[in-house]
C-alpha cells in the first residue's frame, strides 16, 4: 500500500501542479493581452489648419489690398494734379508768347 499512497500523493501533487501551471499561463496571456486592450487610443488627427491661420492670411490679404488700392488712389491723383499743371503752365507759355 505504500506504493499506492504514494502514487495517490505524486498524482494528487501532479494534479496541483498542472492547476498551477495552468493558472499561471492564464495570468501570462491576460497580461499579454492587457497592454494591447488598454492601449488601443485611436490616433490622434493631426489638424491641417487652425482657424487663426486663416484668419492671419484673411487679414494680411485684405491689408496688402488695402495697400494698394491706396496707392492707386495716390497715382491717380498725381496724375491729375499733373495734368492740371501742365495745362496751366501751357497756358501760360501760350499768353506769353502772345505778348
């Protein structure tokens, strides 16, 4: 009988083991599997603009026409107040040259 109570003991002893192991591996694979679940973030979207950018450009453009449509308005007011003196000074040389 000694040889049967210490079969029934090695069995028993195998049978904790093999629980053992078993819970161990499941521990493993649950930590293994643990990282991938709690890091699965979706990516962040990288913005292509911020509505600030756009609002620089919009002001920046509508500086630069501004910049512009007063010189514009400089050039054509040279322009005439040439032409106005040219006119008078053509007048004057005229009535002189009559005289």
């Amino acid at each position: 009988m000694s040889n049967l109570d210490k079969a029934s003991r090695d069995a028993a002893d195998a049978a904790a083991n093999s629980e053992q192991v078993a819970l161990i591996l499941a521990v493993l694979q649950a930590q293994q599997l643990a990282p991938q679940q709690t890091c699965q973030h979706p990516p962040a979207v990288r913005s292509s603009g911020s509505a600030a950018k756009w609002v620089g450009i919009g002001v920046g453009g509508s500086a630069l026409l501004l910049a512009v449509a007063v010189s514009a308005v400089a050039v054509a007011i040279s322009a005439v107040a040439l032409t106005i003196c040219v006119l008078i000074l053509r007048s004057v040389w005229q009535d002189i040259r009559k005289s």
